[in-house]
C-alpha cells in the first residue's frame, strides 16, 4: 500500500515541489498552510493535491490556546489517516499535543546542522557566526519532530560550506538547493521503514 503523506508549509513550497518532482513511492493526499498567501498552496492545487488553510488566528482572536489549535489540526489530519507527516518550511512551533493527537511519525527540515541553530532565524544566526569566524560551515537537516525545538534525532543531513566572498543571498540559495536534495533523501529514507518486516 502506498505510504499516505501530509506535507505542512508556510511559504514558497520549494522543497514540496522537490518532493513532488521527486516521483517517490508515496501518496501527498494534503498540503497544509497556516498562511493564506502560501505559494505552496498554488503548487499543490497545480499538482492536483488538495489543500487546507489552517490559520492560528481565528484561535487566538477567540482567546484560545496553541495547544487547542494543534489538538483541532491533530484531529483533522488524523481524519485522512496519514502514514507520514513533513514539515517543509512550516512555520509553527507545535506543542506536544499535536505531535500526540496525529499518532504518525513527523519529521521537519531544519536548514542547521545537529544541536546548531535552532528557530526560525538559523540561516542568518550561520552566517553571522560565520562572519565573525566562529564557523566554517554550516548545513541542513531533516530530523524527528520532538517537543523541543529543532531538536529530535537527525535521519540525514547536509555540510553547506561558507565560501569566501557569501551574501547572505548566495549562501542561503545555497542552502536551500541542498534542502531540496536532502528532503527527498530523507523522506525516500523513512519510506524505506515503513516496507521492513515488524
């Protein structure tokens, strides 16, 4: 049977449309944003996937909590009986009871390498560090979702050297090309998994 995917994004969806290009053995049956104007919804609808806007928003403006919104999104995305759940470019910081209440493994693209630069500003966090000559390079991950942030056991990751004469720009574009690579490995990776004997 082929492995059920839901893919989370927030923004230009490059790495779903790696994924997408990618040909893997495995069935995205929903793209979610938590952002309306999400390219990425525009790629998955292309693509023929459908797509659910799930905004924070509505929640906190009724006086609701992040755990209510996670445990409502939970709910949902259980309903389509997914295998598998990736984080490409999401931008929310899940609390435990989602990670609970979908029961699936999740995994999320990090661009930072194991136990370095954690959050949603690890690119310029690498390169300033870089700047000041602290690091020599830096890279991405795609690792298990815990409820600590960016820090669940890596499944593959990517050295992204710093050349002399980066921008920001260059290295980011960089950065970002390996991303593309990486999350089809490890996604390819984790399908694997799932065709071992119990």
């Amino acid at each position: 049977m082929t492995p059920r995917v839901i893919v989370l994004v927030s923004g230009n969806g490059s790495n779903l449309q790696a994924l997408i290009d990618a040909n893997l053995e495995l069935d995205i049956v929903l793209v979610v944003s938590n952002r309306k104007a999400a390219f990425a919804l525009e790629r998955a609808a292309t693509a023929g996937i459908a797509t659910l806007y799930a905004p924070l928003k509505p929640f906190t403006i009724a006086g609701r909590s992040r755990a209510e919104y996670d445990a409502d999104l939970a709910q949902k995305i259980r309903l389509l009986e997914p295998d598998l759940i990736v984080l490409a470019g999401w931008m929310h910081v899940f609390t435990p009871i989602f990670l609970e209440g979908v029961g699936v493994p999740v995994i999320n693209l990090h661009p930072a390498l194991p136990g370095q630069f954690a959050g949603a500003h690890a690119i310029e966090d690498a390169y300033n560090a870089w700047l000041e000559g602290k690091i020599t390079e830096s890279g991405c991950m795609v690792h298990h979702v815990i409820p600590e942030l960016d820090a669940g056991e890596a499944i593959a990751t990517r050295v992204v050297p710093f050349i002399v004469g980066d921008t920001l720009e260059i290295f980011a574009n960089r950065l970002h090309a390996a991303e593309h690579e990486l999350i089809v490995t490890a996604t390819r990776a984790i399908l694997e998994t799932f065709k071992q004997p119990a």
